[in-house]
C-alpha cells in the first residue's frame, strides 16, 4: 500500500480469504508517497499487522496484492495482483507517468523493461480492458474483468440505508452529499467555501448536508487543520466523512450528490443518486471517460442559491447508463476475484460463499450536529405556521434568532428571541448530581437574557416546557407525523420557535390550543396546554 485511499481498496477485498486458516495477510508501505503516514493510522485502526519494507523486501511471499501500480512494488518476489483503484481510469496527473494517462493504463508504471510486472491485472469494465490493450498491450494480456468490490459493498448496504440515516439523524430531509478529489482541480481546492455557502441558504429542516474528501486530502492536511478550515461549514451542520466506510454509508443513505471531476460520483450514479457537476473545468478529466460522461449530462452548480433548481434538473436525468460504462458484474466481484488469486496461489477455495461486508453504520456525534444557533423566518396564518431555520450567520432575511442552550455562544445567548434547551439526563453512575427543573431554568432564561421572550426546555421529542415572557407558562405537545407507515418527528425546537411567533399574534392564548407547524417536508400537529407539576419539576 502507499495510502490509505489504496489501503480501502485492499481491505474490500480481503473477504475473499474469510474462513481460511491457511492465508496470513500482513501490510507494508511501499515507501515514496506523500500520503503514507495516514495509510499506517489507517492501518493500526484495522488492527492488521505490519511488515517494514526492509522485511518485506527480503521476505519470499505467495502472494503480493496492491491497489496502486506507483512505487518499488515490482521489488516484492511472488505473485503480483494490481487491484481496482477507484471506479476507473477518468483522470490523468500532469507531473506523472506519460502525458494524458491514468496511471491504471500507463506502461510507464506497469511494465519494467517492457514486461508487466503484474501476473494479475483485475479491472472493474470490459472498456478499462480495451483501453489497457490500446494503450499497454502487454499488461492487458494479464488483465481480466472482476466488477468492482467497493460498488458491491454499497449494493450489499442498501437495505441499510434508514439505518444510516438513523446515524445521521437526517430524518425526512434531503441528504446532499457534495464529494470532492484531491488536488489542484478539486472542488475543496477551488472552491472551498461552497459547503458551508450552501449550509447557510438551505432550509436546516428541509435539508442536510454531508462531505465527502478523498483519502488524499485527509492525509495532506491532518485531521486538525481539515476540521479547522472547515469550521464554518461544521458548524453550520455539514458532516465530514471519514475517508474509510463511511464515506460510502453516505452515499447510500444520501438523496443526490454535488461532485467535481472525482470518480466518487460513479459509486452514487450507480445506485441511482441524482448528480449535479461543480467542476469548473481544467486539464486533468480525461475526455470520454465515464465521469467526463457524467459531469457532460449533469446540471451545472454555479452559485449556492441556484442548488434546488440544479437538484430539480438532475432527478431527471438517468444517471446509472454512465455508471454502466464504469462497472461490470454488479455482486460479482468477490467470487470472480477469489477464483482468480486462489487459481494464483495453487490452492482450492473453501467451500463457504464469499460475500461483500454490509457497511457499518457512520458513527454518532458526540454533541448534536448542527447549528448552535438559527435565523428563522415564519408566516402565520391563523394556527397554521410555516417555519424556516438557517444558521445564524445567513445573508437571508430573517424575523429572529433561536439560539440552544449551552452550545451557542454569549453573544447569540444574550440577544436570541428564543433559548432552548434539550434534556440530557445525568450519568448514571454519578454519587452527586445536580440539576435544574425545566420550570428553574426556563424562568432564570427569561431574568437573564433581555431579549428572550420564550425559553423552552425540550423535555422528549414530544413533549417540551415553553415560557413566555408574558403568555406563560405551557406544555407543548408535539404529534409525530405519521405518512406511509412511517412515524416522522419534527425538531422540537424547530416547532418551539414556530409558536413563538404565534404567540406574538396572540398575547392571551386559551389552551388548549392546536396549531399546525409546516417544518421542512412535512407538517405536524402542536398542542399548547397548560403546563402542570410534571412538567416544570423535570430534570434537565
């Protein structure tokens, strides 16, 4: 391996040994890469074992397996199989190997005195087997077309996909996932600010967005200065992938994909996702490719506001004819690829079958993800409000800030319209604890902050505390949503800041008082009731 984008592809498809006693798999890194000291903390997370080059090198091996043709791999005595490497051969590097070629296909990295060096060269499409004999003929004497075994991941994590969801905690919203390559033409490079311009002109409620960087990009800047540059979009609730897995989860649970020229949209395109192009163009992308095909028919981003019209567009586009030209043998991959290193390692297959791993599901934030703080705008009409939450630093106009209690910080604290805050109860194991009552703490809100005219306790997602500085006192009952069989819950602060604002147009209501709140894709049903013992003793 010689990074960790290389050591993912490696690790898919390891399976095809599961259950087999007789193969030992050790790692080493192929030295000469300017992303291998994140392949090695990729590496010590999987648990495998390591061998040091110098080990490797004088070590007889059975066989050599490796998802990238660069380096002094050729150095390694045993069988070599050159694995795919991402979904085709779509770009081409300028400072490496022979002008206008992927390295998949370059004979600079695949033959050494005019030999390959491969005894294997596994390809994910019939084309890439065509392109490798016009452009490597002898290489392509040793290639034979397996599918991809990534694809066959996301394909065997479909069903997985509420569950992924679930993680995300997206709910009903659309699920954008912007993907981005490494660099000089990626979109991070070029246009580094669109996840987080994009995060302040959606509708929170209505859409969430996620992240998705090559493994490269990780490796070049280190996980604290990725998260430091990308502070605006994470606080605005953008959520960054890890570059192993979870990236892919995305995918499946995503409802469509911005991309640049990276060949990550072609995993989406294949499962059917709606894509919208942010490539602004350049020398890399070869033409005639499967992702030039892509990018070709895909509507166009060119400004943040235009994204739902750029979404509308493509859904009605068919973008699976394009991951068609990148992937054959869908499910087939890892069947195809045993009988191909077992046939090279002189042995016969266990009988069990071999099957791709179902993605884990994307790990859960510590702390909510999402704004700390909104800018909401909402229209009454009688009891019936539509409400919209962005985060607080928008250009759009807004009514007032809605801030969350304690993650927003003094200055929104102090001047937000709304505070609210959610019930977490205390450790368990605590000998001593402390607590305010739902009924403490929203009347110490309301003698601290000026400005707050309604602070609510979200007590369960269905039941909250709200004080009005001069309503009073109520119970919020928030109904699910219930469509198709499915029960869907609105943000209960989301509903919190909607009868805020029919309060305001109600100085005495009379509970109980029913109103529907329209949040994001759906509506639910709000029951304002007076507020009893239960409710301001709660334990926040």
């Amino acid at each position: 391996m010689r990074s960790a984008g290389a050591l993912h592809r490696l690790l898919d498809v390891l399976p095809v040994f599961d259950g087999d006693e007789r193969v030992t798999s050790r790692f080493t890194l192929v030295p000469g890469s300017d992303f291998g000291v994140d392949a090695l903390a990729a590496l010590d997370r999987s648990g495998a074992r390591l061998l040091t080059w110098d080990d490797a090198r004088s070590r007889a091996h059975d066989l050599v397996l490796t998802a990238s043709p660069k380096g002094a791999i050729r150095v390694l005595s045993g069988p070599r199989v050159l694995l795919p490497h991402g979904a085709g051969f779509n770009k081409a590097i300028a400072e490496e190997g022979s002008p206008r070629l992927p390295s998949g296909l370059d004979p600079h990295f695949l033959l050494v005195d005019g030999q390959p060096w491969a005894a294997l060269h596994a390809l994910a499409h019939g084309d890439q087997l065509d392109r490798l004999a016009e452009y490597c003929p002898p290489a392509a004497a040793r290639a034979t077309v397996v599918g991809d075994p990534t694809l066959d991941r996301l394909l065997a994590s479909l069903s997985h996909r509420d569950d992924y969801r679930a993680a995300l905690g997206t709910g009903e919203r659309r699920l954008i996932v912007l993907t981005s390559t490494w660099g000089r033409e990626s979109l991070l490079t070029r246009r580094p600010e669109l996840p987080a311009a994009l995060a302040r002109v959606l509708p929170h409620d209505a859409y969430q967005l996620a992240l998705v960087l090559h493994p490269n990009e990780h490796s070049r800047l280190g996980a604290y200065d990725l998260s430091r540059h990308l502070t605006p979009a994470l606080r605005a609730g953008v959520v960054l992938a890890e570059p192993y897995e979870e990236w892919a989860a995305l995918l499946v649970a995503c409802d469509a994909v911005v991309t640049d020229h990276g060949s990550t949209a072609l995993y989406a395109a294949a499962l059917g996702r709606p894509v919208v192009g942010a490539y602004d163009g350049g020398d890399e992308l070869i033409p005639g490719t499967p992702m030039a095909a892509l990018l070709e028919q895909a509507p166009r981003l060119t400004d943040p506001a235009g994204l739902e019209e750029a979404l509308r567009a493509a859904a009605a586009q068919e973008v699976r004819k394009c991951a068609d030209a990148a992937f054959d043998l869908p499910g087939e991959s890892l069947p195809r690829l045993r009988a191909e290193l077992y046939r090279l390692l002189g042995l016969r297959p266990r009988p069990a079958p071999v099957r791709p791993r179902a993605l884990p599901a994307p790990r859960r934030p510590p702390v909510p993800n999402g704004p700390a703080a909104f800018a909401v705008r909402t229209r009454v009409t009688g009891r019936r409000i539509a409400v919209e939450r962005f985060p607080a630093d928008t250009t759009l106009p807004a009514h007032h800030l809605a801030a969350e209690f304690p993650y927003a910080g003094p200055r929104e604290t102090q001047s937000a319209a709304v505070l609210w805050r959610r019930s977490r109860p205390a450790a368990a194991d605590a000998p001593h604890t402390s607590a305010w009552t739902a009924g403490g703490w929203t009347a110490r809100m309301l003698d601290d902050a000026p400005y707050c005219g309604t602070a609510a306790a979200v007590l369960t997602p269905e039941r909250c505390l709200l004080r009005h500085r001069s309503a009073g006192t109520f119970r919020l009952r928030v109904e699910p949503h219930r469509s198709g069989g499915r029960i869907v819950r609105a943000d209960p602060a989301a509903v919190v800041t909607a009868v805020h604002s029919w309060l305001a147009t109600r100085p005495e209501p009379a509970p109980p008082v029913t109103l529907v709140c329209d949040v994001g894709p759906f509506s639910v049903r709000a029951v304002l009731e007076p507020a009893d013992d239960a409710d301001l003793d709660h334990e926040l």
